[in-house]
C-alpha cells in the first residue's frame, strides 16, 4: 500500500503576503478578489452575447459583489462566533474579511439577493436568462477564491485516509495553529475541482437547454450536491442530525431547485407560446374567411 507520507502537500507559505498601512494582505483577500474578477469578466462575457448593455451588465454585478461580501463575511461570523482558531469574537475581527473567514454559501444567498434586488428596481429585462449568465461567472469565480483558501489552510479536514492528502507547516497557518500534526483531506482542494468540472456541465447546459432559469438552478442543484458530499470531511460545526450548516442549506436550495427545473423545461419557451397563440389566431381567422357568406 502506498504510504500516505509519500502523497502528502506540505505547504509551508505564510498566508499574509505583505502589510500595507497596517493592512495585512493574504493569499486569501488576494485569491478572493481575483475570484471576484473572474467571476465579473466571464458572466459579462455571456452577458454581451445575450444583448446585455455594458452599463447595465456592471451595474448588476456591483450588487452582487457588493450582497456577497456581505452574505459571506455575515453567515461566517454567525457560524463561528467564540473563542478559539478560526473563531470571531470581536467586531475588529468580523470586519477583517481580508484575513479569510468567509462562508460561501453566505456569498451565494447575498450575491443573488443583491443581484435580484438591484434587476428589479432597475427592470432588467429576462431575469431569468440574466441569472443563467451570472452563474456561468461564479461558479468560477468561487474556483479561483478557493485558491487562496487552500494556500490559506482556513478550512480545517479530517485526517486523511486516503493515498493523499494536504498538510500545513508554517506557524501563521490556521491549519497549524489548531494543531493538526497529521495530514488532511484536501477538501477545499475536491471542492475547487468540483467547481470546475460543474462549469462545464453548466456550458452544455446553457447551449443545449433553451429555457431560460434551467442553468440557474442547475448550478444550484448541482453545487448544493457538491457541499453536501464535501462537508461530511470538513470540521464545521455538527448543527442538526449530524448534518453541517452548509449541508442543511445545500438540501433547502436543492429541493427547491428540482420542481423549479422540472417546471421550467415542461413550460415553453415564450417565443414558442407566443407562436401558438399567433397560430390559433390566423386559424381563426381562416375559419372566419372560409364560411360561406349568408347574402340573399
């Protein structure tokens, strides 16, 4: 059998890059705000391609950026407040979002509140297909913000019992400093790949599905099948019946989005309903025409 030892990442980076004004800078607020690049720069890519304005494409993703940082930062602290590694228990602490600490499910709930939010009051048309293009950009954008959470050593696992596995060994580590001497699951590392391989069952299904809403909550059911099978190796608090508050959420959003999908893809498109009604109105019109007159 191959040893465990052999296959294990050491990382021994420190997770502050540098400090600026008292500021610190980590791998984590760096890797975050690449995500959050990544994430803009795709889903507006998709967006032009639908017909989307330039004003209009950045204004929504402002607001999604701006509920997600406010969902993530917010259902971390609720999560974690106390005292202990990873834990907050200070406002100093709850504002300091550049160090790591936030919740992605927090993100996701936040971003689309604040998207949604914004397409209303500013009557965006086709919300439906503006969500599609949307999560085309996050899903990778949470792929590149799980970089610096791997770097970071923030997510804390269980110990590996696989051929591989992941091992942080410098002291300004989370992973270190909570005492983890044995290698783990690299869990941020199975859901950054999940994060990928998801994009592209999304791609398909956003070029081969014409109902708009389907890859939204495609990409809700299928990440929420992602976090639910991922957590069961992280740490997280135990919250309900041996399930983590991100398996809790994941089984909510997934049971909403299986009817959503099913009733999305049995209803018609809305050009295709608006053809029928044209038809049955041209046959109307037909039948109208073709009875006989009644002069005398």
């Amino acid at each position: 059998m191959i040893s465990t030892a052999l296959l294990t990442i050491k990382i021994g980076l420190d997770p502050e890059l540098f400090e600026v004004a008292g500021l610190e800078i980590t791998w984590h607020g760096l890797f975050t705000a690449l995500g959050v690049v990544v994430g803009v720069a795709v889903a507006a890519a998709f967006a032009r391609r639908v017909g989307y304005r330039e004003e209009m494409i950045y204004n929504v993703a402002l607001a999604l950026v701006i509920g997600g940082i406010i969902g993530a930062r917010g259902l971390y602290v609720i999560e974690n407040w106390g005292d202990g590694p990873g834990q907050v228990d200070s406002l100093g602490e709850v504002l300091s979002i550049n160090t790591g600490g936030i919740s992605i499910y927090g993100a996701l709930i936040g971003g689309t509140v604040g998207a949604w939010g914004y397409a209303v009051l500013a009557k965006v048309p086709n919300i439906p297909r503006g969500a599609d293009v949307a999560v085309m950009g996050a899903i990778l954008g949470m792929a590149t913000g799980r970089i610096g959470c791997f770097i970071n050593g923030d997510i804390f696992a269980e110990t590996t019992s696989l051929p591989w596995g992941v091992l942080y060994t410098h002291s300004g580590s989370p992973g270190f400093q909570a005492g983890f001497t044995e290698a783990q699951h690299p869990a941020v590392a199975y859901e950054l790949l999940g994060d990928v391989a998801i994009f592209l069952v999304l791609a398909l299904i956003y070029s081969r599905v014409r109902r708009d809403g389907v890859t939204f909550f495609s990409w809700v059911l299928l990440y929420g099948a992602l976090r639910v099978g991922v957590s069961f190796l992280r740490l997280d608090d135990l919250v309900w019946m041996g399930l983590r508050t991100a398996q809790l959420i994941a089984i909510v959003t997934m049971a909403l989005a299986v009817p959503a999908i099913v009733y999305l893809l049995r209803t018609p498109p809305q050009e295709m309903r608006l053809s029928r009604a044209e038809r049955r109105r041209l046959m109307r019109e037909e039948e109208v025409e073709g009875e006989p007159s009644q002069g005398g």
